[in-house]
C-alpha cells in the first residue's frame, strides 16, 4: 500500500493571535484517506502554550482533509485540539464554539500583506512608494511587483488542487497588500478552508523569504508612514436558509437590532487592534459605533442591493471583521447573534 504524508494543522494557544503549526505522519492507506479513517494524533501542548510540561500531552482530532499537490501522496489535515480524552475540546479550540447551523453559508475576504525584511513587499528600502491608488487591482511590475503575483497564481493552483473553494483574488489598495475570497456551506467548512488557505499561502512564503502579515494595521506604529495606509479587514459574508429564503424586511429589522446589542461581543473576537482600523476611514465605521446601509462601504454591515430588491432575502456583509480575526470566532459570533432572533 502506498504511505501517506499526512500534514496535521492546528491552532495554537497564543493569544491574541494563534499562530498555524503543523507536523507530518507518515501512513499507509491502500488510497486517498477519507476523514473518518484518519488517526488522532497527540503532540506536546507544553511547547505550543497549550499544556504544562508536567502534563504536557494534548490530541489533535481531524475535522476536515484535502490533498497537497505540492508533495507526492500529501494530505493536509486540519485539526481542532482536544484534551488528553480525546473527547473534551481544548480551551483553546475555537472551533468548538460554533453553533450547528448546517443551513449556514459563510464566505470570507482574507485580506493580507506580503512583508519581507521587515517592509511589505515593494515597498522600498528605508523610504515609501508612490501613495496609494494604483495598486488597487493593479497591473504591472511598478504596481504589483513579480514575487507576489507568483506568489498568489501558486496559492491559486494548491488550493483548487486541494478542492478549497477559493472563489478569487486581487491586488489591493495599498502595496504590498492583497486579498483572495472563500466560500463554503455550513457553519464551519468555510472556516475550515480558510485556515488551510492561510496555511498554504504562509507556507509558499518560506521559499521566498518572504513572510505573511495578518496584522490589520501593520503600517501604523511600525512605521512612521507619511501616510495612513490602508488596513486589513476580513469581511464576513453570512446567510442562513432563512435570511435566504424567507426573509422580509420585519426579520432583517430585528436581525439589525440583535447585532447591535451585541456590537461589543462581535468586536471583541473580531481580531485585534482593531482600534486602528476601524476608524471611520477607509470604508469602515468607528469602533464604537453600529451601522447599517445598502451597498455603503462605510457601515458595519453593507446590505447588498440584490438583498433589499429580493425582499430583505439574501446574504449580508459584515465589514468589521479584521485580517487577523480567527473566522472560527467569526463565524460562531455572527450565527450566536442569528440564533437569538426569532424567525416567526
């Protein structure tokens, strides 16, 4: 039978910001392994800030698998981590925390920046480019360089290789910075997949030398920018069977009026320092403040005009979600807020 080379993925327990780590397991399987026949795994949580080294021993249970066509009969395995039983979720497993909602339909806009030696990618040594307004969906080495563009068309190929549904990608407003977008249906594939894609993309990297900045404001502080560059954002689009298919303006009324009362629950795991980037610039709404509006940028939630045309029946944006936030946490915010709303 052939052997396998099974990437194992997981959070970590840093915080604010989990970081990716991953180990490999060679095994035997007479074809591709299906999840259920994936094995549990321990590894030492004392080394990840997820253990004490008295008693050090954490699991990690397949959630979802893909192949990898960057290694001969590779499988890349997420995982969500469990205690020593193998049956209690870690606290630090986010993932644990959503809601079953099959009907859910999440689609993400990953925003991220490309840094190398300590600047985004393109940027100059010890100085800025041009301000910001070409680069936008730019074209051409002046605008987008050539690291970075192979860089995402090799991001592009893995994950339709792997069967992630990336939906697309661009260069973004500011140098260095690019976004792709995911879809999935359910209350965690989309998450699922978008951790394998940020893995994937930070993994392309090592090659390269060049590193990926999920901060949502990496040139404010860091720097001191002649200019106030654009952050990085997360946007959430979300629906359920019933935002789709049933609707009505009384309903998204009262979904409004839940998310709102829940504004500073949905801040508080939608990433952090996100202070710095929701400001009330740059397409985004202040911190401290809810809103809502048809195609407006500006709002907390952007309301498309396909929802309000088709009866308040569709999906919405939330646009307050940083490039850094975890979208286990996302997602599990946004459908806690949904499940408070009644649909009658």
């Amino acid at each position: 039978m052939p052997k396998f080379k099974l990437e194992y993925i997981w959070l970590d327990g840093y915080s604010p910001l989990a970081n990716m780590r991953s180990k490999t397991q060679i095994k035997e399987f007479a074809h591709f392994p299906k999840l259920d026949e994936l094995p549990m795994w321990g590894f030492d949580g004392s080394s990840t800030r997820q253990a004490e080294g008295r008693s050090s021993d954490c699991m990690l249970k397949p959630t979802a698998v893909f192949p990898d066509s960057t290694r001969k009969n590779g499988v890349l395995v997420m995982c969500e981590v469990m205690m020593p039983d193998g049956k209690t979720p870690h606290p630090s497993n986010t993932r644990a925390t959503i809601p079953d909602a099959p009907d859910a339909w999440f689609g993400f806009e990953q925003e991220y920046f490309f840094f190398k030696d300590g600047a985004p990618l393109g940027f100059p040594r010890g100085g800025f480019p041009e301000p910001q307004g070409p680069y936008y969906t730019g074209v051409g080495y002046r605008n987008v360089g050539n690291i970075a563009r192979e860089l995402v068309e090799k991001h592009i190929d893995i994950c339709l290789d792997a069967g992630i549904n990336i939906e697309g990608i661009n260069a973004e407003v500011a140098k260095g910075q690019w976004e792709f977008q995911i879809f999935g249906k359910g209350s965690r594939n989309a998450a699922d997949q978008m951790w394998v894609a940020r893995y994937i993309l930070a993994r392309l990297g090592e090659a390269y030398e060049v590193d990926i900045e999920w901060q949502c404001k990496p040139l404010r502080g860091a720097f001191n920018a002649p200019l106030d560059w654009n952050g990085s954002g997360m946007h959430a689009n979300f629906s359920t069977g019933h935002m789709r298919d049933v609707g009505g303006k009384a309903y998204f009324e009262k979904l409004m009026a839940a998310f709102s009362k829940h504004m500073d629950e949905h801040i508080a795991v939608y990433g952090p320092d996100n202070h710095l980037r929701l400001t009330g610039l740059h397409e985004t709404q202040s911190i401290d403040k809810f809103t809502f509006g048809v195609a407006d940028r500006g709002s907390s939630i952007r309301i498309p005009h396909s929802f309000v045309n088709n009866g308040y029946k569709g999906y919405l944006e939330d646009r307050r979600p940083n490039s850094a936030a975890d979208p286990y946490l996302v997602a599990g915010r946004i459908l806690k807020t949904i499940l408070t709303v009644p649909t009658t």
